[in-house]
C-alpha cells in the first residue's frame, strides 16, 4: 500500500506544464510555414484540376451540342466563362478569386474556341501559381484534350 507522501506525488507541477507547452508552441510554430506551402501547393493543384474539369465539360458540351463553344479566361474580373460561340449565351462562370491562386492567361490568348467536332482551335498552355510561387500546368493540344503538362 502506498504511503500518504506518494499518493500526493501523481499530478503535474506547474513548472512541468509550462515546459511541456513551451515546446509544443516551440514545434507548432516550426511547422507553421511548412504547412503553409502544402496547403498552398494543395489549393493550386485542386484550381488546376477545376480549371482542366471547365475544359473539358466545353469540349464534351461542343461535341454533344454540335456546336462551336468558347472559354474565356478574364484576367481582371479572375473567372473563366464559358459560352456558346455563335449566340454569345453564358452556359457557365468558374471563379477563382477567392481561392488563393493566379491563372495566367492562356499561350494562345485569353480565349480557347472547341469546335462540334471537339478540336480545339489553337494548342495553349494554363500555368496555375500559388502563394508560394509554385507554379502547375495544363495544356489543351490541337485535338482538344487537355492534360497536365
């Protein structure tokens, strides 16, 4: 049977504690930036895959509608429109503004045109950077696939 001095001798002193949340603020605050620039990268590659996603829902749209449709990527207003070519009616509108990232306009311009037969009118490459400067890309070729580049 223990005695009374060390039944009274199980909790943690002050001093303990406050060592032991020392270093856990010391091991967060090292892990801060780190996680940052993961949750950076992250949120670039999630926009890159959204934009690839808009992309391709335009080339699946032109050849199901038999029709021309065009993406527009808007620099200032930071979204991507995509449109029927011939009757300029809106079909679709992605934003990115809030989502951490800058989309360079496209190689080819700030427009993409698929045609019904799912062509795309000029080759382009979509580079993606985040906060970081991390930089992902995409390309949509001649024949309107679109693949990480």
């Amino acid at each position: 049977m223990p005695s009374k001095s060390q039944r009274q001798e199980q909790g943690w002193s002050l001093t303990e504690l406050l060592i032991v949340l020392t270093i856990m603020g010391i091991l967060a605050a090292m892990a801060g930036p780190g996680y940052q620039a993961v949750a950076a990268r992250v949120q670039a590659r999630s926009v890159t895959t959204e934009i690839a996603s808009e992309l391709r829902l335009a080339r699946q749209l032109a050849m199901a509608k038999r029709e021309r449709l065009r993406v527009i990527f808007d620099q200032t207003a930071r979204t991507i429109t995509l449109q029927r070519a011939d009757v300029e009616e809106i079909l679709h509108v992605y934003q990115y503004a809030d989502k951490g990232v800058v989309v360079e306009e496209p190689t080819a311009g700030p427009e993409i045109l698929f045609y019904p037969s799912g062509r795309a009118a000029t080759p382009t490459t979509i580079r993606v950077r985040d906060s970081q400067g991390q930089e992902t890309a995409f390309t949509v070729s001649i024949t309107g696939r679109v693949s990480a580049s």
